[in-house]
C-alpha cells in the first residue's frame, strides 16, 4: 500500500479486529457506515474495527483520506515527458526520475507517469488490437456480427467504421494521465475508432475525479469522449445500470489500495 510510513503513525492508534471465528460479535463491531460523519473524518473514535474499515477510512475519507487531500494531491504528473533517448543508461534515468520527484515534491510517481506518454500508447495499442480483432466486436448489428464470426477472412475487410464503438473504463484513474494518452494515441492512429469511443474513469476521490475532468476533457481535448463517475467501484450502482456491452477495465494501481482484512 502506498502510504508513507510517516503518515501512518500520525494516526491515532484503532484497536484491528481480524475476521473469522474469532471475530467479535457484529454487535459490538464498529464499520465506517456505522459512525456519525464528524466522527469518522476526524479519527476520533476509540471503538475496535476491522482492518478493511480502517484502511478505507485512512486512504478514502472525503475530508482526511489520503487519496481526498484537495491542497495537495499525494499522485504526481510529469510537467513534460522525460525525454528518454537522451538518457545514458540506468543512473541517467535514475537521476531523471530522482529531480521530477524534487520538482514535483509528490508522494509519489506510478510507471504510467513516469513513462508517459508510451505506457499509455502500449496499452491503447494493445486494446485497440484485440477490439479490431474480436469478430464480436465487429459490428453493433448482431447478425452482422455472427456472419463476420463465420468467416474470418471477411473479417479484416470490414471498416473501421461499421465496428461496435470501443468501450474502456479505468478504475482508480489516479491523475488522468493514462486516459490522456491512451485517447491521443488513438485519435492519433485509430481516428475512426476514436471518433466513436469513450473512456470512463470510475474514481472515488473528489479532488482526483476534478483532476482527471481537467487534464483529459479540457486539456487533452476529449471532452466528448471522456467522463467520470465519481464513487465506489466495488458500489454496482457507481457504474449504472447494467449492459450487455463489451468493454475493457483497466486497473492500475489499484489491488494494493483495495480494503482488505488479514
């Protein structure tokens, strides 16, 4: 998990309870749901909760959470890529990496940043095959569909334009620069497919969801292709109403910032 140790220890001290058998009694069991919203922002609480409440309530709490701090986003962005075929060799992009980090003063930097704008192109390189490729993906007309499954020769001649729009939501999207690159990649060398897809970022942070607005919808120029649904991604009614649509999920970063018990 990606919290400093430091920030961790400034926390008043909870009293974790594990679940299982020797779990107390529910009734006595005190969740982030549970307590008076004053309460919960503030840490005040002295009462015994389980693990997964205390590390949601440390990283996600919309006053105190470490992922919801609006003076200082704990995610960093590079202010300009770093120009890696100037670089040596490993201490070169050491060094490169050490002075955005004192530049920035961040908490800290994810590969997608850091390599940025090319992880982003890799990945919508990567989905943009398998949409082209997948004989279900092919058309939004289901009979058209099966037919081009039957015949796979047929299959590379059908327009870019007759294919199902290409779907993508990213949990956790951190400062939108995944999204950014990912869409201008594609606008760049898929402008069909672009002119047809849409990104969403499923994000539970307040000050990163206006983040991820302003970096990919306004700066990046794909306000008609970009939204975000500001809430839980393990709440079903953060994503709307259910669809049978195909679509790709992306999570990066995510698994060691999911509540979790021992």
């Amino acid at each position: 998990m990606n919290v400093p140790i430091s920030q961790l220890a400034q926390a008043p001290k909870y009293r974790l309870v594990r679940s299982g058998p020797k779990s107390i009694p529910c009734t006595n069991r005190t969740t982030a749901l549970d307590l008076p919203k004053p309460a919960c922002s503030q840490f005040t609480f002295n009462s015994p909760m389980q693990l997964r409440d205390f590390i949601r309530d440390s990283l996600y709490d919309l006053q105190n959470g470490y992922f919801s701090n609006q003076k200082s986003p704990v995610v960093g962005y590079l202010r300009r890529p770093i120009d890696f075929p100037l670089l040596a060799g490993q201490t070169a992009y050491l060094a490169a990496v050490q002075r955005a980090y004192t530049e920035l003063q961040t908490s800290w930097l994810t590969p997608v940043e850091i390599f940025s704008p090319h992880y982003g192109a890799a990945i919508g390189n990567y989905i943009t095959q398998c949409h082209l490729a997948d004989p279900l993906r092919q058309s939004s007309d289901p009979a058209s569909a099966r037919w081009h499954a039957s015949a796979p020769s047929r299959m590379s001649s059908l327009p870019e334009s007759e294919m199902a729009p290409l779907t993508v939501y990213e949990i956790g999207g951190g400062t939108g620069t995944l999204a950014k690159d990912l869409l201008g990649w594609l606008r760049q060398h898929h402008p069909t497919v672009y002119a047809s897809c849409h990104y969403t970022c499923i994000e539970i942070s307040p000050a990163l969801a206006a983040l991820q607005q302003q970096r990919v919808a306004h700066e990046g120029g794909h306000g008609d292709k970009f939204s975000v649904r500001r809430g839980d991604a393990c709440d079903h009614s953060t994503w709307g109403p259910a669809s049978q649509e195909q679509c790709f999920v992306l999570a990066m970063e995510v698994l060691d910032n999911m509540p979790h018990d021992r």
